[in-house]
C-alpha cells in the first residue's frame, strides 16, 4: 500500500514537472514568435502577415496560430510586447523609484530617448501609427497607451512640483510627451544640418525639467 501511495506520488510529481517543462518552453517559443514578428512589423505593416513571421521565427505557421490564433491578435500582442519593458518602467517610475522625483523623471527621459536612438523602434512607431489609422483596434491600443504614458509621467511631475494642479501636471506630461515623440521623426526624417541626437537629447532633457518646475498656470 505504501509502495503504491509512493508511485502515485511520485508519477503526479513526475506529471508536474513536465507540465512546467511544458510551459516555460511555450512561453519561450511565444517570446520568440513575437520578437520575430516586431522585426517583420518593422519592416512595414503592408506585407505584415502571420506566414511571415513564421519564417523570422523559424517555425511553422501553424505554431504561430496555435498562440495568437488570428492576425489581429497577433498584431496587437506584438506592439503590446515592443512597449511592455518601457511601460512598466514607467510604471515603477511613476510610484518613486529614486530618492528625489527629479531623477525618477531624468530616468523617465532617459528611458524615452534610448527608444528615439534605435532605428528599429523609429520604424515600428511609424508602422504601428499608420496601421492605427485602418485599424480601429490598434487605434484603441495606441490612445490607451499615451493615456498610460501621461498618467505615469505626470505624478512624477506633481512630486517635483507639487504647486501643480492634476490638470495643469496632466498638460506638462502631454507637452513632454510632445517633445519626445517629436523627436522621433526628427531623428528618423531630419536632414545634415540637423543636430547631433546626443546633443538633442540633452537640450530635450533640459526643456523637459525646465517645464516640471515652472509653475505655469492655464485658464
């Protein structure tokens, strides 16, 4: 009996581990699948299809449907994923990560640029604007996210200054957000004569502090 209770004990044990096994290996193939499919994106969402990023992933496009099933949410998963590190981040940023709120926003800005200096997020932000402009999906999932950007940016911004109504710290995180997102298409577009990206980014860093510390008020 007590062999028996043995065996079973150890066959359940046996059971969930290679369940386990299982699972880190389908969540593995799945990170995969979606740095993959981010590189295809890149490349331009017009000839963006799940085949294709079955290729780059170097499976079959079966797998690819078994974890994403469509390709919509194939789509979705993958900007979700390109945005996932630097919105969590942003997150723990937005709670004080960092004895002074000054430099939770310096790492804030500094997180920002390091994404305006890769040539590989530029494009995936250009595809996936215009992509948000044929799929109202997409749309949604872009709207959301800056409304998740100013809202962790703009405690941040209240600690730094707390003279700052939320209105008024909500405006300064979308102004902010101005500046770095138009950084991005003047560092993918802009011309010989345009300054050097080091040199953007500390002049953007500066005008960034310089408005978390007035205490402009707007009627």
């Amino acid at each position: 009996m007590a062999n028996q209770q043995s065996e079973n004990t150890e066959s359940a044990t046996s059971e969930t581990s290679s369940q386990g096994v299982r699972a880190l290996q389908s969540e593995r193939r799945r990170a995969d699948i979606l740095k993959a499919s981010k590189e295809v994106l890149a490349q331009g969402y017009a000839d963006f299809s799940m085949r294709k990023v079955a290729i780059a992933a170097g499976v079959r496009l079966n797998t690819v449907q078994h974890h994403f099933g469509d390709l919509e949410s194939l789509i979705l998963a993958t900007i979700a994923f390109s945005a996932e590190d630097f919105m969590r981040r942003s997150a723990q940023l937005a709670e004080g990560q960092y004895e002074s709120p000054t430099d939770d926003l310096k790492v804030f800005l500094d997180d920002a640029w390091s994404l305006v200096r890769d040539d590989n997020v530029r494009n995936l932000y250009f595809e996936v604007w215009a992509m948000a402009r044929h799929r109202p999906v997409v749309a949604e999932w872009v709207k959301r996210t800056y409304s998740e950007y100013i809202q962790a940016l703009a405690p941040i911004l209240r600690r730094i200054n707390p003279n700052l109504t939320e209105a008024e710290a909500n405006t300064t995180a979308t102004l902010i957000s101005c500046l770095t997102e138009g950084a991005i298409v003047m560092a993918h577009w802009g011309n010989q004569d345009a300054p050097s990206l080091g040199l953007l980014g500390v002049r953007m860093k500066t005008a960034c502090l310089a408005l978390a510390e007035t205490p402009e008020r707007y009627t």
